[in-house]
C-alpha cells in the first residue's frame, strides 16, 4: 500500500473529511505561526491520490489529526529513526567525542552497541557485570530499568591511541557523569585505575587523569607511544564524568578475515 493510500486509511478509520483536515491544520498553524504546517483540501486530496511526499512541518500536523505517531508516519516514506544510531556507528569519526542514545519509539527494539547476555536478569544486579555481545538489538523496556539519568556516552575516535591497547580506537564509552573529581585511589593493575573522559577546548579526551593545584594531567597509556598533556584546570579542560562501562573490540576492525565479534566489559 501507497504512502498516500495509508494516509488515507487512517483519515477514513477517524471518519473526518479533507476539509476538517484543512480546519484543524490551519489551528496548528496559526499557533505555531508558520504556514508550513497548513494542509488544504486540495494538497491532502493531491498526496492521498498520488505519490507526492509531504514536508515534515505537514506530516507532523497530520500526526496531530490523525492520532498517529510521527515515526510511523514517517515510516510510510522509509524514513527509519531508529537507524540513526546503527549509521553512527558505521560512521566513524576520526576524533573522540560524546555520543547520545535516542529513543524514539518506546515499544521497538532500537539498535544500541550491546546485546546483553541470554542469562541476563532484571532483578539480579550482579549480572550486569557479565560479558555481553555488542551492536545488537535491545528492547525500550529493557534500557529503562539502566541509569540512563546518570550516565551518558563518549566514543574514541579512530585516530585517538592515547589509552591503546587497554582502550582501541572505536571504542564505546559509558561515563557516569556524578563522578567529575579525579580520585586518587589505590589501584592492583591499570584495570583498576579511574579513566575520565574530558571536555577540551578543542574537543574530548579519554585517559588517565592526575589534578594538581590547577594542572590536569593527561596521562597516556606506557605502551600506546602518546606523550603526556597538559591543561590548565578547569579553564581548558573540564572532567565530563568517570568511564563506567566499555564496548571494545578485542580483535581485527571490519574487513579482517578473521573473527571480529567484539565484547563489553566493565570496570567495577
């Protein structure tokens, strides 16, 4: 079926004419002062009979009359949301930065970069720390129940080595935005040891962080070949929160011969 022939499907099941379409749009836009929003009677009749693809300003006024969610309708024109974030992640920028999780709709599934483990259950909070797949699919209900209130999310850019090998570049990041000040805490191995991710004037950096007086210090991992860094604190460089989580690849990027099914894993 037609875009316009579902359109129309939906207008015929609320029982209400291209005129009462007309009336109720021109409402929306007045209030919103923008004509684009208005649909006439002859447009409505124009994109029921015929393939034409209506603005997003009308498609959200058609929303609005028919009782229809704006990502089904947009839907009929093969216009997915939910694939922003898988076409992120097959985007790769170059440079570290944050990333967001957008949902949508929340009785789909939406692509995230972890599928969590079959033996995973909601009401045995030790399981989140199992080793999960990534880049699968995972139900709405199933994020809500994670502190997404508290947490937000980086990527490392690809040309970023400064934590190689214990975090490659491409790798995804969970940052618990509650901790900004760096801890000097006792640490056994460097799995251990806090990672931040930091706000720069020039764009973010995940690392090691040592703070004295008004120094920050960036510190490289031994065996990544990156030389340490320096800011002024917090004039230059501000601590967006504490890495809390990864989702890494353990082996060779796209394109390889070889296995490449990456894995999450997360710091205590």
């Amino acid at each position: 079926m037609r875009a316009g022939e579902r359109l129309k499907e939906l207008r015929n099941r609320l029982t209400i004419t291209t005129r009462e379409v007309e009336e109720h749009s021109r409402k929306i836009s007045e209030a919103e002062s923008n004509e684009e929003f208005y649909i006439s009677n002859a447009w409505l009749t124009q994109i029921e009979n015929k393939q034409c693809t209506p603005s997003i300003y009308k498609l959200f006024s058609l929303s609005v009359i028919y009782r229809a969610k704006f990502t089904d309708l947009l839907a009929l024109y093969k216009v997915d949301l939910e694939k922003i974030s898988k076409y992120q992640m097959t985007t790769a920028l170059q440079q570290t930065h944050l990333a967001n999780l957008e949902v949508y709709d929340k009785e789909r599934a939406i692509s995230f970069p972890v599928r969590f483990d079959p033996g995973f259950q909601l009401g045995e909070t030790n399981l989140l720390s199992r080793m999960v797949e990534v880049w699968g699919e995972v139900p709405i209900g199933l994020l809500q129940h994670l502190d997404f209130r508290h947490c937000m999310y980086g990527y490392i850019g690809m040309d970023d080595h400064m934590l190689f090998p214990l975090l490659r570049p491409g790798t995804f990041v969970q940052i618990d935005g509650r901790h900004k000040k760096v801890q000097r805490l006792p640490y056994r191995t460097e799995f251990e040891r806090p990672i931040y991710f930091v706000e720069l004037r020039t764009g973010y950096a995940c690392s090691w962080c040592e703070v004295q007086g008004n120094q920050l210090t960036l510190l490289p991992h031994p065996l990544s070949g990156c030389s340490i860094r320096q800011f002024n604190f917090p004039t230059d460089a501000e601590i967006v929160g504490r890495v809390t989580a990864l989702a890494m690849r353990l082996v060779n990027p796209p394109g390889s011969s070889r296995d490449e099914s990456p894995r999450l894993t997360r710091q205590s």
